[in-house]
C-alpha cells in the first residue's frame, strides 16, 4: 500500500519526534526539579541528575539549585549589652533541601533572600544586644602569649585588656543559626551556618576607642620610659656604691699595711736600742745638733764643758 | 557562530552572514545540484562537521575535564586532546585544577609578579582589613589567600559562588583568629595568625564542599589606624630611650669602675711600699746603732767623747755665731746682742 500522502507521514513523524524531544529533559548536577501540570506539582522532586521525561506541553519543568548558596546580611548599627554601637555585617549558607515545599511556599530564590533576611537579620540582632561586645569579638578564653619575652619588652601584664569570655562568637552565631534555622525549616531551606564577618565599631564609638588606645599606648610609652630611669638610677648608684666600695677598701689596705709598717719599725728600733738607751740618747742627741744649728743659729758654750774643759786646763 | 554586530556594517541578527565556511558550502552545494542532487551526502559531511566539533576537545595542561552525561557527573579527563559524545549528550567544563589564584583583603594587588605591588586601598578595602582584637582595640589586617581547585567535583556542583564563598569565610576566619589576640600579638607575631587561619580556613573550606586548598595565607603589614599610629610608635621610640638610658648609665659604669680600681690598686701598692721602705730603713737604722754599740761597748769614754768632739767638729764651722763663757762669769749674758747679725768674734 503507498502513503497517500507522503508529506503528511513526514509531518506527523516530526511531529512526534519534536513532541518526544520537548518531553525529555536533563536534570544538571547542580539542579532538582519540581513537575508541575498546570501549575500543579506533579510527583516527587526529582534530585539526582540525568535524562527524564514529562508529558510535553501539559506539564513544566520548575529547576531550583541544589547547590550551597550564599545570604549577606544587611550590615546594621546593633548596640550591643555594654551599650557599644558596632556594625555587625553577617553572612549564611544554605540549600533548598526541600524543593517542593519552596516552590510551594517561596517560589524563587529573590523571595527567599528576602525570608532570610527576615529571619536572620533579627536573630543576628538580638544575639548581638543580649550580649557584651566581647563575647562577639572572641572565641576563646586563650591566655596572650607573652610576647614581651619574645620582643625584649619589660612591661607587666597590665597593659592587656583580656577580658574573659563566657559564650565567645562560635556560640553567639551558633545560637543565630540554630534560632533561624528552625523558622526556615518551613520554607524548605537549610540554613547551614551563619558567621559573622565583620565587626566594627560605628564611627563615634571608633574615635573614643582610638582616644583609648592613644591614650593606653602612652601609658605604657611612659612607663618605659620611667623603666629606663629606672634601670639607669639602679646603674648609677650600683656605681656609686661600688666606688665607695673600692676606694675604702683600699684605704682600709693602704692604712692597715701603713700601721704594719710603723709597727714593725717600732719593735726593730726597739730591739736594737734596748740594748743601751744611754749610748742611743747620746748618738740621736749629737745627730740632733748636728741637724738642728746653722750658720743663722747663736751658740753659746760654757767653758766647763767637754769641747773647752782643755782650754780651761791651759789657761 | 554569533553574530557580531560590530563586523556586521548596520545589517542585523536577520541578514544571512557571509561566512568563507558556508561559502565554500554552498558552491559545494551548487557543484552537487548541477551534477546530479545529492541532499544526503551533503547532510552528511555537514553532520561529521558537526561532530568533529563537539566530539572532540582539548583539555589544557593546567587543567582537567569534566564530563557530565545528560546533567549527571560521568568522568574527568586529563590534558590533551579527548572524545566524548556529541552535544546534547555529553557536556565538558575545563577547570583550571593546575592554576593558583590569589585573591586579595584590604589592598589592591596592582602588579602581580615575584615582587607584588600593590595600590593603596579603597574605603571598602579598609574597611575590608579592619578588624578588633582580644583587647577590643582596632587594628588594620590586610592578607592574601592563595588557592587552587583540588577538587573539580565539588568545585563545580556543590557551591554556586564559590570565590564569593572563599572571600566571605576567610574574612570571618581572619577575624576569629584576630579576635582571640592581643594588639600586641597581632602586631608581632603575623606568621603564627596566618598559620592558625590557613588551618581555620581550610576547614572550614572543607565543610562548605568547595573543593578549593588554600595553598598560603600571608598577612601583610599589620599595623594600628592612622590616627593611632604616632602613639604606637611613641612607644617603640620609648623602647629605644629606654635602652638608651640604661647604656649611658652603663656606659658611666663602665667609665669610672675600672678606673677607681687601678686607682685603689696604686694607693695599696703605695702603701706597700712605705711598708718596704719604713722596715728597711729601721732595720739599717737599727744595724748601724748595734754596730757602733759593738764598738763603743768595748771602749765605751773614748768613743763617746769621740763622737761628741767629732759632732762639735762638724757643727761648729757652720754655726753663725758662738760664745764661749767661762762657768765663773755670770754677768756676761745680758750684754749679748742676740739679734745682731753675722760675723764670728
């Protein structure tokens, strides 16, 4: 039998064929899908990647992304419990994990930025006001590494405003996360975590802390300074003492030999002269004379003496 | 083949584009209507064109090749040249898994090369390396993170935005690691706040499935805020007045100790030396008296008149003026002139 019409056959044979291409559709790995007929979802999500197929023109294809996406929180003036303004700007992850109760419930992606900022916008903020700014600063209670020892400073440990913690910004953001996360659960999303990007202070705030540090800094300028006086008095009288030291001790020498001098002198004289005082007054006598009269001395001289009893005698 | 509405002289998207390729076609084309019409060969050649073109792709050395079958993950492929099914089938993406980025935090890298140079940062840079530490004073942190893609997989399919995904954790890490310390700390000791948040990083990479290594984290200058900065350097300057001072009085030290030593070494050996001299010369007086005692002992008037006489005649030459008076005559004494000068009588 010959088609009638071999046109027509051709026609109705691209016809089906474009009809089955419209029906197959590939899911990428990064996507999921939702069937709709008629607005209407058809069946389960599909979730894992590859070659489908739907009935073509009645029912849609609705991709939502499987991937970790990103949320940015609007960075805002929050006061915190010790009634600093900071500017926290928080950042979250999340997935749909449930792509039909999103479609149901947000539909896209600008609508769920706009949820979460919703949601985590609020819990970042109390989070941040029911507590002191440094527990959002820190994470730990770690001790400062001494690095005065490593730096060749000899400051105390005053100058460190470590302050202890008792929650720490792991458990503040955790908190955020686990309040936000059960409120997004509804619209099918997973809040996978929250993180605190920035912190800073608002621009008042900012110049009274740069006022402080000055002002710390120039506290311990100061007492390195006074440290080095310090130092340099202890150098000085350390000196001081030291000259003292050395030069009364060698006076103390230089007398004791001096004493140990006039002693030893003493007893050999001694020795030598006890032997006759008589015969010693006579020979220290003459010498004495001997030394002590000059041309300008008078000499006046009896005759019975000694030198003139001879004159006498001739006379 | 895309329209190029800058090649194309006011035409349009609708005006058939003369292209050598389709030239050459259609005078084929025209070559096989005069000889006899051969539509199916035509097709033909057209479909292996087709095929060569999107059968066979080169992957480059710094990277690898990922095939996905109808949307699904199916293989990767090394550098050179590799097949796969036609389009619509199988789809390649070429990521650079050999090839390191860098991406920058509060400063702008404005050459990269051996020695980067980098620009001065924009407000939001500064904003960017602004951070507080431990001691809740601000401090300017700028880094760089380096990365490569370990694995495509995961680079590709888990996270839509993935540097963005970089940049924000490494921020956050930065921060939590700066957060944990000191002023001081953070001023002194950058290599061991970068090793931490490499390590804070990469994990935190890692449970984000990004696929990404972060090869390095390097923090660069770390230092106050401007307005800061004078009162931080006061204090370095205080250091140094402070070593000054202790040197100088060092110094001092140095200058006069020694010198009171010797000085007390001299007034010791001084006396020493008096001792010397002091017992010496007693024990040659002393030698000299026994000696002569030896001698006037044995002729004891003789010698002492000797000595007396010989005394008298060594004194009396050199005396100025002399009296002798005879025992008997006691008058005399208020008639001498004691005060006139000179001259023996």
């Amino acid at each position: 039998m010959k088609p009638r019409n071999p046109i027509l056959i051709w026609v109705l044979i691209a016809v089906v064929f474009f009809l089955g291409l419209g029906g197959l559709f590939v899911v990428d790995e990064r996507e999921q899908v939702i069937i709709t007929q008629f607005g209407k979802p058809v069946g389960k999500a599909i979730q894992e990647a590859g070659l489908y197929f739907k009935w073509p023109l009645i029912q849609q294809v609705n991709r939502f992304t499987k991937t970790l996406l990103e949320w940015d929180g609007d960075p805002g003036q929050i006061p915190t419990l010790d009634k600093t303004f900071i500017w926290v700007d928080a950042f979250a992850r999340w997935r749909i994990t449930d792509p039909l109760k999103f479609f149901q419930t947000v539909g896209n992606e600008t609508w769920a930025q706009k949820k979460l900022d919703d949601i985590i916008d609020p819990a970042v903020r109390n989070a941040i006001t029911s507590h002191m700014l440094i527990e959002a600063v820190r994470n730990t209670n770690r001790d400062e590494v001494d690095i005065r020892s490593v730096i060749g400073e000899e400051e105390t440990g005053s100058d460190s405003l470590f302050i202890p913690i008792t929650v720490g910004r792991y458990k503040i953001t955790e908190m955020i996360q686990e309040n936000a996360a059960k409120k997004l659960e509804e619209f099918g999303i997973e809040l996978v975590d929250v993180r605190m990007k920035r912190i800073l202070y608002v621009e008042d705030v900012q110049k009274s802390v740069f006022a402080r540090m000055i002002q710390e800094r120039k506290r311990i300028a100061e007492k390195i300074r006074s440290e080095g006086k310090r130092e340099a008095n202890i150098i000085e009288g350390n000196k001081a003492r030291k000259l003292a030291e050395i030069s009364s001790q060698a006076y103390r020498e230089a007398e004791e030999i001096k004493g140990r001098a006039e002693a030893e002198a003493a007893r050999i004289y001694a020795q030598a002269y006890s032997g006759d005082p008589e015969f010693y007054g006579l020979l220290k006598s003459l010498e004495v004379y001997s030394k002590g009269l000059d041309e300008k001395s008078t000499l006046v001289l009896d005759t019975s003496s000694e030198l003139w009893k001879f004159l006498k005698k001739i006379r | 083949m895309v329209w190029d509405p800058r090649s194309d002289g006011g035409g349009g998207p609708w005006q058939p584009r003369t292209n050598p390729l389709e030239e050459l076609l259609r005078k084929m084309g025209e070559g096989f209507r005069t000889k006899g019409p051969s539509p199916l060969l035509l097709l033909g050649i057209l479909a292996l064109l087709w095929a060569l073109t999107t059968c066979i792709y080169k992957v480059d050395v710094e990277e690898v090749g990922v095939i996905q079958r109808f949307g699904r993950f199916h293989r990767t492929s090394e550098p050179g040249l590799n097949l796969k099914f036609p389009a619509g089938i199988e789809k390649v993406t070429k990521v650079p898994v050999r090839k390191i980025f860098t991406e920058d935090f509060g400063l702008r890298t404005l050459r990269p090369g051996v020695r980067t140079e980098y620009a001065a940062p924009s407000r939001e840079q500064e904003r960017e390396s602004l951070m507080l530490t431990g001691d809740l004073n601000v401090v300017v942190v700028p880094w760089i993170v380096q990365y490569r893609i370990q694995d495509p997989y995961k680079f590709l399919f888990r996270v839509r935005n993935v540097r963005e995904t970089l940049r924000d954790l490494s921020e956050a890490v930065v921060r939590q690691v700066v957060g944990d310390r000191s002023v001081n700390e953070v001023l002194n000791r950058r290599e061991v706040i970068a090793d931490e948040a490499k390590v804070e990083l990469q994990k935190a990479l890692d449970v984000a499935d990004t696929g990404l290594k972060v090869v390095n984290l390097e923090l660069k200058t770390t230092n106050v805020p401007e307005p800061v900065q004078p009162a931080f350097n006061d204090v370095n300057k205080a250091t140094q007045d402070k070593e000054t001072m202790i040197r100088a009085a060092e110094e001092q030290y140095n200058r006069e100790v020694p010198a009171a030593e010797g000085q007390a070494q001299k007034v010791v050996q001084e006396a020493q030396g008096y001792f010397a001299e002091r017992v010496n010369r007693a024990k040659g007086d002393a030698n000299r008296f026994l000696s002569l005692w030896q001698e006037y002992k044995a002729a004891p008037e003789v010698t002492r008149q000797r000595l007396y006489l010989e005394a008298m005649g060594d004194l009396l030459p050199r005396v100025g003026r002399k009296f002798v008076m005879d025992q008997d005559q006691k008058g005399i004494l208020p008639f001498l002139d004691l005060g006139q000068k000179g001259g023996g009588q």
